[in-house]
C-alpha cells in the first residue's frame, strides 16, 4: 500500500521581507518545453533528512541567543495556557502576476494535475521531496476545504463534472465554484437526500469539495496549540520574522507542504471513515495516485492577474475524486471543534481559486504511485 507521502520545502521562498511590509519577487518569464513526467518517486535517505533538521535546529537557536535550557523553555511553552501561535502569520500581501510583461512572483497553485501536465514556469532546481511529513519533521496545523475542486484532473473533476443545482453555502452565496466530479446522479437518492447536519455548516450532499491539511516544520507540533485557525498562524506558529529574514534558501528550518484530496458527498455510511481530520486518506485507490509539485496558497482572493506571495510551498494532490460519507464530513468539524484554538472559521467551505494559467504554473510535477 502506498505511504502517504509528503513534499518537503523551504519557505525562504516566500517573497517577504519584513513582517508589515513585502516585495515581491520579479521572475522573466520563461516557457520551457513540456517533458513526461517522471515516473519513479523521488526519495531521500532518511539520515541527510535527520542531519538537515539537526544542523537547521541548531543554526536558529545560534541566532536566537538560545542555550540548551532556553531552547527546551522555549519548545515546552505551546503547553502553556496562552496561544502561542496566535498573530504568528507573517503577513504577505497579493500582488500582480506579472509587471511590465515580466512575471512577478514564483509558482502558484491550484494547477492542472492530469498526468503528464507540466506548467511553463521553470523552478530549475526547485522539486518537490517525496518524503513522508512525519518523517520530515512536518505535522498538520490546520484542516479546511473549498467549495469545488480546485486542481484540474481531466476525468476526475473537471469542467464536465456534475452537482446538485441552486445550492450556496450560507455564510456566502458568492463564494466561487470549482471544478466538479463526475459522480452526480440525480436518480440515486445517496446523492439527493440531504443529512442532518451537526458541526459543519452550509454543506451539501452531492456536492464537491477539496480538502486541504496544510503542514508545517514551524508548527506547534506535538501540543494542544498544533491545530490553528488562520492556517497561516500554525504554519509560522515557530518562526519569528527577525529569524525569517536572517536565513538563506539553503539553510531554512521550517518546513510547508499541503495534502490535497477531493470528494463528492453522499448520504450513505458504506462511505464512512472515521478520521478525516487527521489528513489524506490512504486505503485502497484513495491517495494512491498523486501529483507532487511547487506552488502557493490558493482561495478565490488570487487569480491569474493577482497572486499570492506565500511561495513555494509543495503540494501533494490526489488525482482521483472520491465518495465520501457526509458523516465522515461532521465528524471532522466535530473534530475541529475539539481543538484548542478556535476553528469556527473554517467549518464552512471557502472559495475555489481559478485554474492557475501554463505561465505561473510550476514545471517540476512528480508522479508518486502504490
């Protein structure tokens, strides 16, 4: 059975250069000739994984001034009663794409993730790891999900998919649909008949919806603080900006990637699992077919005219829609009602950004197989 397998990558990408205030970067725009995509994953020997996080450890505490006591202080504090992630996010605003016909920022996301799809922007020595989170040092800091699907998989979920019709989730009528599976039948009452919903709001059986586990090296990961609404605020929870700044490509501690996975809901238990809140599902064909590539935060607040600067980050996207139970669904948002932070905010679906266009989509996909 395939491991669910996640992709490590700095974030000494992303075009921040102060806490308030950033630039973004500014990248020609290159087009580069598509080639297949490889087949075989791409693995890392565990012991220059370890090595890495260990020499990374110990380079931030030097530029924090921490001993060994302040350090072991500073790793138990999460346990404290006080948030300490709470206003972490290092803000980065929107900017345009491109400027004077250059492209402005780095790779985004969601891209096409049919295989053999390979965006035009060259990340040349930028990959995707496929390396397990876990093993990574990653750990989840956040779960939420969009209305649609926001990657493309010619088949799967695509312009031809299909739903139930003048449906709009409560908290706003005007978030942006993407793209849909194929599952839909209006004849079979498992697509039709509406649950009892309990803890997620505005959600609808039959409906699409692509979830998102974003994780981090910098979250709080281990203690009662590691699940965080904002996302943002779990993923720099552990990196202060002063830090942030001082380090090099090379040399970054922190750590983001996101699992992506895609279900149509249905009112029917033969379709339950019992911890979605977890992360991708892996059992059988689910999380079984992955496209692995560099690319950003998404939301329907980025286009193709305007992106995100939170760049590169890897993504992990099963290329398969899947049915899922609509309890499987409320046991999550109970799930997440559990937490200590409050993720009132994302028990809804958020909006699905467009497609990101061949010139701001990375190169550099991966495919990762059982």
């Amino acid at each position: 059975m395939y491991t669910s397998r996640i992709l490590l990558v700095t974030i000494a990408g992303f075009a921040v250069l102060s806490g308030a205030a950033s630039v973004p970067l500014r990248r020609a725009a290159e087009t580069v000739e598509a080639t297949e995509a490889p087949e075989a994953t791409v693995e890392v020997a565990e012991s220059q994984v370890d090595s890495f996080f260990e020499e990374v450890k110990a380079m931030i505490k030097s530029l924090l001034g921490m001993g060994e006591e302040e350090a072991a202080v500073e790793e138990t504090s999460a346990e404290d009663d006080v948030n300490p992630c709470e206003g972490a996010k290092i803000e980065a605003e929107n900017v345009p794409c491109m400027v004077e016909g250059i492209t402005a920022v780095l790779e985004q996301a969601g891209a096409n993730v049919t295989e053999g799809y390979h965006g035009d922007l060259d990340t040349g020595d930028r990959a995707p790891i496929t390396q397990n989170y876990a093993d990574a040092g990653l750990c989840p800091v956040n779960v939420h999900w969009h209305l649609g699907a926001e990657h493309l998989s010619v088949g799967e979920f695509d312009e031809y998919g299909m739903g139930p019709e003048g449906e709009h989730r409560e908290l706003s009528e005007d978030a942006r649909l993407g793209f849909r599976c194929h599952y839909y039948d209006e004849a079979d009452p498992k697509f039709t008949t509406e649950y009892a919903w309990e803890h997620c709001v505005g959600m609808h059986v039959g409906e699409t919806y692509e979830i998102h586990w974003p994780h981090s090296a910098a979250g709080a990961c281990g203690t009662k603080w590691q699940y965080q609404e904002p996302f943002y605020d779990g993923v720099f929870c552990n990196l202060p900006v002063e830090t942030f700044v001082t380090l090099t490509p090379e040399n970054i501690a922190a750590a983001v990637g996101v699992q992506a996975q895609v279900f149509t809901i249905v009112n029917d238990e033969a379709y339950y699992h019992d911890n979605l809140f977890a992360g991708m599902i892996v059992d059988g064909d689910m999380g079984a077919d992955i496209t692995a590539y560099t690319g950003s935060t998404t939301g329907e607040t980025r286009d193709n005219e305007i992106c995100s600067q939170y760049s590169p980050i890897t993504w992990q996207v099963d290329r398969k829609c899947h049915l899922i139970s609509a309890s499987s669904f409320d046991k999550m948002c109970a799930d997440m009602l559990t937490q200590n932070d409050d993720m009132t905010d994302d028990l809804y679906a958020h909006g699905s950004r467009e497609l990101v266009a061949d010139y701001i989509a990375a190169n550099n996909q991966q495919n990762l197989r059982a």
